[in-house]
C-alpha cells in the first residue's frame, strides 16, 4: 500500500527548528553542566546478556564500534558521543542547539575524549557531510521530535556507507488509549509532556523510510512502564523480563509498549527496500 507523504515547505521546518532550537537553548542555560561519566557508563553494555531496555539494545545494534565512524544524531549535550567515544568509536555528533553543543565540547574535554569527537550546531534535515562517510548513524529519542520524517530519509541515505545502518531509540506512543491511562496515573508530568503522545513514534513512520532504506524494529516495555509508581529494580527487572516474553508471544501487545528501537540498513546495493521486517530476531 502506498502511503501520501504530506508536502512541506522548507520555511515550515525552518520555523520548526527555531522553536526547537529556542526551547532547548533555554532549557540547557538552565538545567545542563558538563560531568565526568564514571567506566560503567561503557563499560555495562558487555555484560548484558538479555536487553529489557530499548537503549541498551540500541547500543547492542551497534555491534563492534571500535574505529568505526558514527555519528551521533541529535546529541543533546554529548553524554552518549563519550560513551561511544569511550568505546572505541570516531564520533561526529550535531545537534540544533548551540547551548548544547557547548556543553558536549566540554563533556569531551573533561572525560578525555577530544581527539575522538567532533561537535557542531546544525539541521537534521540538512547534513553536512561527506556522501558514504559514516559506517553507523545512532539517535536516542530523536526522530519523534521531527515533524517532517520525510525530510530527513535522503540525507541519511547518503551519508551513511553501502552496508551501513541507523538506528534510534524512540518513545512510543501506538495506543492513544494507554497514554490516556498514562497521565491518570497519580504521578506529576509537567505540561508538555500532556501532549507528548502526539509526537511520539507510531508503527506509521516506519514507512516513512521503507523507500531506501531496509527496516527493522523491537518494542520494548510494557509492564515495565510502572516504573513510575514502582521503583524498587528487582521487581522493575523482573518486569522488563517479563516483557520479553510477552512482547516476543503475544505480537498483538507490541502496540501498547513504551518504546521501539528502528534499524535502518542502507543496502550494499541501490534497491527499493519495502519489505517488512519488524520481527523480532530469534534468540533475543
């Protein structure tokens, strides 16, 4: 089935940057100031046999990133370009704001990390960087903020080698139904977050990328979510096992988790890829 991809005019994205760029700017004058990442931060990855938490899997995705070039899409204020620094990669990272991008060349500074990383301050709809110049393209929680998806599938594409991927861990909101059940919940949200379902990943975005690129994707958590009302970890981490297995049996529960990791994997070869391939691998 074909889907009808909105036209969007380039001034409507541009005003939608600078709202982003204006809200996070804020936010990080405020709230943000570089700190040293303590070894477990890359080191716990290698120890995980059995991933309940769509950003660890994400980082599982990655695979062996030692000299690998990834860019870091979307980095906020770089916490994740060290830990991929720290594991051996060569890290590009870019966000849209400035303020952000201040406190990441810090972050990289005091743990170490400088000749590893690069930080600049730009658009995800227009990436400046050489065509097939990175082997991995990772974002935690960054396409949902995009209201312009279609915007962005052919920078990815050529900027990421034959054989390359991207992958991003994203909020997911399938079920408007369980998000109304979400802000019952007596548990304090502040006011954008009452609306954040909106902007949400939805199983309908996936299309979005199919053209060019081959598609993969994990749901992750269901019962899990109570950790908002439960936080004592043991029972948090049998929850998140739990869920494997009833996100693994029961497919018609994938819809009501709480987030989805994609994979994008640029074919060695041009092809159209459209076949879906959101099942989830045996023996994860």
């Amino acid at each position: 089935m074909w889907r009808v991809i909105p036209v969007h005019s380039k001034s409507d994205r541009k005003q939608e940057e600078q709202q982003e760029k204006q809200r996070h700017d804020d936010y990080y004058k405020k709230e943000s100031q570089p700190r040293i990442l303590a070894p477990v931060h890359w080191e716990k990855f290698d120890s995980i046999d059995r991933h309940i938490h769509g950003y660890t899997y994400s980082v599982k995705c990655l695979g062996n990133i030692k000299d690998k070039r990834v860019l870091d899409l979307g980095c906020g204020t770089g916490w994740f370009s060290v830990i991929l620094a720290k594991r051996g990669a060569l890290v590009d990272a870019i966000d849209i704001s400035s303020e952000a991008i201040n406190i990441a060349a810090a972050m990289a500074k005091i743990n170490e990390v400088v000749e590893r990383t690069s930080f600049r301050a730009g658009s995800v709809y227009e990436l400046d960087y050489p065509e097939n110049y990175f082997d991995l393209v990772i974002g935690q929680a960054i396409l949902h903020h995009l209201r312009h998806k279609d915007k962005v599938v052919m920078p990815l594409y050529r900027i990421i080698k034959p054989g390359g991927r991207a992958v991003f861990c994203e909020p997911f909101g399938e079920s408007r139904t369980l998000e109304r059940i979400r802000l019952a919940v007596p548990v304090p949200v502040d006011e954008e977050d009452k609306t954040h379902w909106d902007e949400q990943f939805k199983y309908r975005d996936l299309d979005t990328f199919r053209a060019l690129f081959k598609v993969r994707y994990r749901e992750f958590q269901l019962l899990s979510r109570l950790d908002r009302l439960i936080s004592y970890g043991p029972f948090v981490n049998f929850l998140g096992h739990l869920d494997l297995a009833l996100l693994r049996y029961f497919p018609f529960l994938r819809r009501y988790a709480r987030s989805i990791v994609v994979e994008l994997v640029k074919p060695k070869a041009k092809s159209t890829c459209s076949t879906r391939l959101g099942q989830i691998p045996t023996g994860l």
